[in-house]
C-alpha cells in the first residue's frame, strides 16, 4: 500500500464528522479516531513502516511497535503517571540514559500528551529531538512541540486526506 492508498484508508476508516470534543477540550467538526486504524493491521502494518522510515528511532506502543517490527529498533512505552504496583514504572522498557529517542503519536492536536510524554522521557534522561505522527490536525501542536526543542514529523494532514481521491485506493485483496 503506498502513502496515498493509506491516506484514502485512513480517511474511508478514521474520519468522522459531526460535532466532537476533543482531548483539548476544543469542539471540532471532524475527528480522526485512532482505534479505527490502530486495531487494523491492514493499516497498523503499513503505518509502521511509514514511521520507521520516518524515523531513526523509535518510542511510544502501537504504532511505535508496528515501527519497531518494521525498522528492528525496540520501543519504549510512556505511562501517563507511574503503576503503584509491580515495578512502579512510567516507563516501560530498557533504556539508558542519554539514548536519543523519538516519540511516536497517532493524532496530534494542541501537543499537550505529546509535550508531558517528552518530559517523562527527558526527566529519565533520555534525549527528544523528533516526534512523528500519524495525523497532525494542524491546531498548534506543532509549534507548541517546537516551543519545547522537538520537531515534529506528520504523515498526513487533515486537508491532505480529504483532498487524496478515492481513486487512489486499490481494492483490498
């Protein structure tokens, strides 16, 4: 499947309209909804390797093992608080500190996950240059990532899937 086939299948899967709130707390006429595209994999495989060629390394859980099984890299995954049993860890994985680690997301809106996300990464001492996303719905995360040292890489955008034609799909099978 090439980029323009997984943007018609992202938009054809993912893409909802309506009247939606966001993590943000922002209300928004579309949603993309992750679980449409991370739970298939006719889609998660082809994402994968998409970020790990977008990517030198690698850190964050679906689609940053889709990447990890594509590019051979091992990924680690970011808790939003800690576990109050077993090890107690917010990240999981083996690291050492001083690694350079880029952060994977699905969808990226005003950067606020993805901005906590960097700081439980930089506070073990990892080091974020680089987050790569499925989707960037283009409302500021970007820069508010850039606010904070870290580039960010998106496979598509919002206008960019609505634009690709549906011809562009091959049909399945």
């Amino acid at each position: 499947m090439d980029r323009d086939e997984l943007g018609v299948a992202l938009r054809e899967h993912a893409y909802l309209e309506g009247d939606f709130v966001l993590r943000s707390g922002r209300r928004s006429r579309y949603y993309l909804d992750k679980y449409r595209f991370e739970t298939r994999p006719d889609l998660l495989g082809p994402l994968g390797e998409l970020i790990s060629e977008a990517v030198p390394e690698l850190g964050a859980v679906a689609l940053a093992a889709a990447a990890s099984l594509a590019s051979g890299l091992p990924f680690l995954i970011v808790r939003k608080e800690a576990k109050e049993y077993g090890t107690a860890n917010r990240l999981e994985g083996v690291f050492d500190e001083g690694e350079r680690v880029c952060l994977v997301e699905d969808v990226v809106t005003s950067g606020g996950a993805a901005i906590a996300a960097i700081e439980a990464l930089r506070e073990t001492g990892l080091e974020v240059e680089t987050a790569v996303c499925v989707v960037d719905r283009e409302e500021g995360g970007a820069d508010a990532l850039a606010g904070v040292g870290v580039r960010l890489e998106a496979l598509f955008r919002p206008s960019e899937l609505l634009q690709l034609s549906k011809s562009a799909a091959k049909p399945h099978g």
